[in-house]
C-alpha cells in the first residue's frame, strides 16, 4: 500500500537523549539456558516498558507511560512496530470518513503532555491544525486523523526516554520469580522489562463464514475488506467495462461503508454494477441520549448513519434510488436457503463481519522454582488492561493476573456498561485515551 508522505516536520526541544542503546539487546539479562536462552535470575531491568503496536491504541499508551515518567525507576520505554505508520487507521483507512467528530481527534492529543509538547514544537501548518480549521462537531475522513497520529509517532520518537525499534515481537517469556519478561523481537534483538504493553490491533475476519463454505459450486471473487473501504483500491479491484454484481454480507459500520463506496461506482465510473446485501440484523444507529450516547460502539454514526437513514431504512429504501443498485436479503432464519438461491449470479463476495485480534507474540513463562519454559495462555480482562492465565479455573475474582503484562486499543478495549445496562466494548481514540488515563498508573503502581 502506498504510503503517504509525511507533511509534517517535529523539532522538539528535548536534551540529548541519555538512552544507552545497544545494538543487540540493550536490556540487562544473562544468557543461560531454556528455549530463548535467558537466565531466570535476571536483575532489574533498565527497560520500564516495551509497548508492541504504534497505532493509535500503542500511541496512547506511550503517551500515557510518559505521563507517569516521573513517578518510575526504570523511565526508558522501549516501542516496537514493523512500520511506524500510525497503524490501520493511516495504511488502511485514510479514506474512510469517521464516526468521530473532529473535536475528539484534537481532545487526544491535547491530553496528555508529552503529546501537548510535540503540538506546540511542530512547525505550523501541521495535522493538528489541520483538524482545528474543520467544523468541530462533524467527522472528517479518517486521513486527518491518521496525519495526527502520524505527527505523534514523529515526536515521540524524538523523546529521549523512548526509543523504537523497526519490528516485530516475536516471542516474551515470563520469569515468574523475579516478574521480570525477557522480549524477542524479530530482528533478534532481546530485551528485559518489568511491564509489557500489548496493542497489537485487529484485522477483518476472513475466514469464509460457515455458511458459504457448504456451497462448493460457488467461484466468487473474494474482495478484501481492507479494498472495498478504501475506494480508490475498489475502483481498480471492479472492472467498469464488466457487468458485476458484488455480495456484501453484514450490517455493520465498515458493512454500510462499502455499500456506499459500491454505489457510488455504481453511479459513476461502474453503471453495470450491482449489489445484493445480505443481513440478518435490522440497522441500529447510535443515538444520543441525555448526556451519553446509546449503542455509541455498537451503531452506525456519521456519514454512515446518514446514508443509511436517507437510503437504506424501511421506509426509504424502495423510493431511494439505491434500491435500483441493492437488494435487499433477509437471512435470519433461512441463511442456508437464500445465500444457495441468491449467490450463484454474483461475481464478487466483501465479508464485513468484524474483526479478530492480529496474532499474539508467543508468550511463554518460567514458572517458580523451575527452569522449564511453558507456553502462556493469556484471557484479557476488559476492566482492568491486564491478562489473567487461561489455565486459571477459579472464578474471576479469584484468579491472579499474569504479572506485568497489559494491553489496549481495538484488541483489548475497555468494558463499558451504560445508563440501560447495555455492554459494549469501547473502541475509537478517545476511548482508548480514556482507558488508558485510568488504568495505566494502576499498571505501573502494581507488581
Ligand atoms: C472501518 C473502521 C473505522 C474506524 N473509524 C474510527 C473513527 O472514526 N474514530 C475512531 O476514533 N476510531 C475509529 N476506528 C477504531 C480504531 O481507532 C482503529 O481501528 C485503530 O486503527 C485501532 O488502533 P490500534 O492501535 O488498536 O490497532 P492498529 O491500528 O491495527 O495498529 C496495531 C499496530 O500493531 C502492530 N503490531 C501487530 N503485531 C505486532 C507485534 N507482534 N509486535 C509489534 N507490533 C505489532 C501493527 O503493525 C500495527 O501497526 C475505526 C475502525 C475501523 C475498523
């Protein structure tokens, strides 16, 4: 994917970094014995946190980490991405229009100082002010956003209590005696800390729902969820010269995303396109309430509501002229049936139905009094950022956490419960923001 030029220069006023990096494993271990070759008597390690993920959710937390810079021991943070590109939200969604008001993008990054630093040191013009010269209390697409975060990624790399390394973590292994993780990145490179950071984010399911797969006649070209939001990538991906009927399945917010880019090729550049939208869920929007927000994780909002409300609801669809490019699929109930009737004249198939967490680093532990290295099976706990083992059969309050390891953003959000008992997941910027004002001094207070 291509990736954007970086319009923004940081010039931050910090003191030279007094960070002692070494080029292979600059965190203080002994190599010994077990499976990634670590001591399990490690001493403190210099490294206060190793945060894998630089997408909004790993910007947070770092942000937030050198929130609490000044209550720690060990203060240098070690940031670990394969690109540094501010994740999915700038590789993948720069042209998706966002469900969040602007105003929300400019509050992240006015709240915490390490990010309030790097928006005063950055020349003018820049992202940020870029969001502040759109209307407030509107969405914006999400490039805005991602240029921000792209700015952030510049500045916190210039910090000298925080340094990046241009990979992946491969591996972490706990040593129960001293809760001390030994972190293998890719590159080779290994490293100690006493606290790990997952924000590994999530990708669109892709797995083929079940359904379809019991319908072996069926050659549709799959097209990637990460293509059919992206319009300039679909425009190319549908051939305008080829009559097509594309199936989207789903209902959600990325699933009415699509249907709109599909029938705005419809309408322009692709007139011999068609769409049949299979759902087995009505549509349910966000609304605002008395000071919160009802299904504020869960409903469409922002362009997406807009478009839906004006085009895909009950008592507009048959008169909007999106009916002459969709139809409509009820599959509640009978989904066997009418993907068999339904499928079989289309071309091309987009899944939108959700998305699973990026693979996990192999996380392994030592436990106490022995050598032997043990896969980790780690549960999360929404509450409070941490992992409790899987293995742990008491009953939730009961059972311990595993020590010192924590995640956030879109793979471990926060669990919210509204004024009407609804649970939801919360998941958007601000939102990882707010989890992570509350939970990450608790991480770095506790053993
Ligand atoms: C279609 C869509 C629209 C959205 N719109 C909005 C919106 O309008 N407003 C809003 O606030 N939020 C929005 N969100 C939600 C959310 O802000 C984004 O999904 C955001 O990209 C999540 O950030 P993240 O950092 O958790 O994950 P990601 O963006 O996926 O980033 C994860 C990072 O971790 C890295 N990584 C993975 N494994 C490892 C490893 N082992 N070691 C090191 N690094 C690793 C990846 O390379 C990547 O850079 C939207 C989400 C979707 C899907």
């Amino acid at each position: 994917m291509a990736r954007p030029a970086r319009a923004f220069k940081v010039c931050l006023p910090h003191p030279h970094s007094t960070w002692n990096a070494r080029p292979r494993g600059f965190g203080d271990f002994s190599i010994k014995s077990g499976a990634y070759g670590y001591s399990t008597s490690a001493p403190s390690p210099a490294t206060g946190a190793v945060v894998a993920g630089a997408g909004p959710g790993g910007i947070t937390v770092l942000g937030n980490l050198l929130e609490q810079s000044p209550h720690l021991s060990a203060r240098k943070f070690l940031w670990v991405d394969p690109h540094f590109e501010a994740g999915r939200v700038n590789s993948r969604y720069r042209e998706v229009p966002s469900n969040t008001n602007v105003k929300l993008f400019l509050q992240f990054a006015n709240e915490v100082s390490a990010f309030r630093d790097i928006v005063d040191a950055t020349p003018k013009p820049n992202a940020v002010t870029a969001l502040q010269a759109l209307p407030q209390d509107k969405g914006c697409r999400l490039s805005y956003a991602a240029d921000m975060c792209l700015m952030l990624t510049e500045g916190l790399a210039q910090h000298p209590d925080v340094k990046q390394r241009r990979s992946k973590i491969k591996a972490a292994v706990l040593d129960e005696q001293s809760n001390v993780w030994k972190v293998t990145l890719h590159n080779g490179e290994k490293v100690t800390t006493s606290h790990l950071v997952l924000c590994t984010g999530s990708s669109p399911i892709s797995k083929t729902i079940p359904s379809l797969e019991k319908i072996s006649s069926l050659s549709l070209k799959p097209v990637d969820l990460d293509y059919a939001l992206k319009p300039t990538l679909l425009d190319q991906t549908l051939d305008h010269r080829e009559p097509a009927t594309v199936a989207v399945i789903g209902a959600s917010h990325s699933a009415i995303l699509v249907l709109m880019n599909l029938v705005n090729m419809a309408s322009s550049s692709h007139p011999q396109l068609r769409v049949k939208w299979f759902t087995r869920n009505k549509l349910r929007y966000a609304e605002f309430m008395d000071g919160w927000i009802l299904r504020d994780n869960t409903g469409l909002k922002g362009q997406a509501a807009d478009w839906a409300r004006q085009n895909l609801d009950e008592e507009t669809f048959q008169s909007s002229l999106v009916s002459k490019i969709i139809t409509k699929h009820w599959t509640t109930g009978n989904e066997d049936q009418v993907y068999r009737a339904e499928l079989p004249d289309c071309t091309h198939i987009i899944q939108a139905v959700g998305y699973n967490r990026n693979p996990l680093p192999d996380l392994q532990i030592v436990e106490r009094d022995t050598t032997i290295t043990k896969p980790l099976h780690v549960e999360f706990d929404h509450v409070t950022g941490r992992f409790f083992k899987s293995s742990d059969s008491r009953s939730k309050t009961d059972r311990e956490y595993v020590p010192r390891l924590f995640g956030a953003g879109i793979a471990f959000p926060e669990r919210v419960t509204d004024p009407h008992g609804n649970v939801e997941y919360a998941v958007g910027f601000w939102k990882f923001m707010r989890f992570a004002k509350k939970v990450v001094p608790e991480w770095m207070s506790k053993a």
